[in-house]
C-alpha cells in the first residue's frame, strides 16, 4: 500500500522523469520501470526515497537507499545506478539540494545545545552516508512535500521545514561527513573545494598537483584523501565528470564533435571510444535513444 509520503510525491510527479517543485532546489524523481545498473552523477543533496528503492555501485562498494535509510551526498559523485521499480509500484525520490549556508547556519545552531560528532582529522570522510529514518524526519518529510503542493506554503513555510530536515539528517550517528563539508579545515571540505575547481574547469586542462595547491596539500596526500571521499582518483574523476557532462550535451542535441570539444577533447575519436566504453554505448546512438535515459 502507498504511503502518504509516496502518494504526495506521485502527484508532484505524475509520470516517469525527474520534475521541478515549488522550492528551487528540491526535485521529485519517478521511475516507473526497472532500470540496470548504468552511470549516473549525482549531485551534493539529500535523496529522500518515498517508494522503491535504489542500488549504488561506487567503485568496489555497493549500497541501498530505500524509504528506512536516506542517502546524503557530502559531494557530487560519477557512480552507477540500479533502480527497482514497476508501472505497480513506481520508485520516487525528492531530491534536496544542501545549501552550504544553510548548514552551516544550523550547525552553528547545534553547537550551542548539543555536542557535535565531528570526526577526527585521522579518520575517513566519505563523500556519501546512508541516515536512517525516524518518525520525527517522516513526519518533517510529510511537512516538506505537503507545502510542496502549493506555491503559497512552499514560498511561507519551505525554509523552515528544509532548515528542519538538516537538523533532522545532522542528528544521525552517520552524518560526521555532513559535519565535516561546513568545517573549512576538514578534508573533505578541502577536497569539496577542490572538485568546485574542476566542475567549474572541467574543459579546461587541470593539473593534479595544481588542485593540490590550491587546497594546501601534498600531492601523496592530496590523492589519499580525494580516493577516500570521492572512491575515485582526481583523473578518474574528471574523465567521469567530462563525459557525463558530454551526456547532458548530446541529450540537448549538441552534435557529436561538438560535445567532445566542449568538455575538453581535442579528439573527437578518442571521445567516441571513451564514451561507448563508460556508458556501454557510441554517444550518436545515445543521443538518438535519449527519452530512454530521461
């Protein structure tokens, strides 16, 4: 049986595709098909499942987010994606995008009343966690999409709830990552701060000891920690990023050479090579399927 956050999501999203709300920065996601595990970016937010659930694969670790365990995105990641989902029983998912000031006003907040679980600087920051759900965040969850539905309570009360739902996802035993993004001197913050540099220059040609300056570490350790955040090296990274913007190119209807030099390619065949290889396809025959990967 459909839950109410589920059926409040559906009518935000009538059929499958990804669709805009009432608050910028918040997206309801619906598939009504299963769909194989294949590449995807995702961005820095909170992914909140209503009904469905869906697979991760990032490099050699798998996990499930699902209506018990939210996934929160610390940083935007290149992974795969297995979606489970049916014409009966449709997967939704709202997306939230984090505000950098946001957080870091309601940490602010939390520090004053509450002990804060910050990592210590020796231990891992990924760049995902999984929260777990709780009757206070369904009921915060309900609120959201409830003001969702009219532009007038998205436009009073949206900001109050989203500032509610980071408290809410602060309070988790998972979420140090989160802590740690609004902590300038983390090493995730730094390499935050390094990954903003390449989705600003991803055309251009960047240097992995030129990102390790600019956030003030060793090359050695600039490696260890991106890999520990990202599950990825820098090259890695930035080869993902490329051609999953070259994607969102084609899927516009940007001809195949031009995608390729508009993200940094100076051969269109190495593209075409680099591209089949990652998304199991030429990039003519996936712009021409492309309302299947909508």
């Amino acid at each position: 049986m459909m839950t109410n956050i589920a059926r409040l999501m559906a009518t935000l999203a009538p059929k499958s595709g990804t669709f805009a709300t009432a608050i910028p920065g918040i997206r309801i996601f619906r598939a009504d098909s299963y769909r194989s595990r294949r590449p995807m970016y995702y961005w820095q937010g909170i992914m909140i499942v209503g009904q469905g659930r869906k697979r991760l694969f990032i490099e050699d670790k798998v996990l499930e987010y699902n209506p018990q365990q939210p996934l929160v995105m610390t940083v935007p990641m290149p992974l795969e994606c297995e979606t489970f989902a049916s014409s009966d029983e449709p997967t939704l998912v709202m997306m939230v995008d984090i505000e950098p000031q946001q957080l870091s006003r309601v940490i602010q907040q939390l520090n004053q009343h509450y002990q804060l679980p910050f990592t210590q600087e020796r231990g891992r920051q990924p760049g995902f966690f999984l929260a777990q759900s709780s009757e206070l965040l369904s009921c915060c969850i309900e609120r959201l999409l409830c003001a969702l539905q009219s532009p007038l309570e998205a436009a009073v009360l949206g900001d109050g709830i989203m500032r509610e739902l980071l408290f809410r996802i602060l309070l988790s035993e998972n979420a140090a990552p989160l802590y740690a993004l609004a902590s300038a001197h983390s090493r995730l913050a730094r390499i935050d701060k390094a990954l903003q540099f390449m989705h600003r220059h991803y055309s251009d040609t960047v240097e992995v000891e030129h990102l390790a300056e600019l956030v003030n570490m060793s090359s050695s350790a600039f490696h260890r920690c991106f890999r520990e955040v990202t599950a990825s090296s820098p090259i890695q990274y930035l080869k993902k990023l490329r051609l999953n913007r070259a994607r969102e190119l084609l899927l516009q209807g940007m001809r195949v050479k031009q995608a390729a030099s508009g993200v940094g390619y100076e051969s269109a065949a190495q593209f075409s090579r680099e591209f089949k290889r990652y998304f199991n396809q030429s990039p003519g025959s996936y712009a021409r399927t492309a309302e299947e990967f909508q």
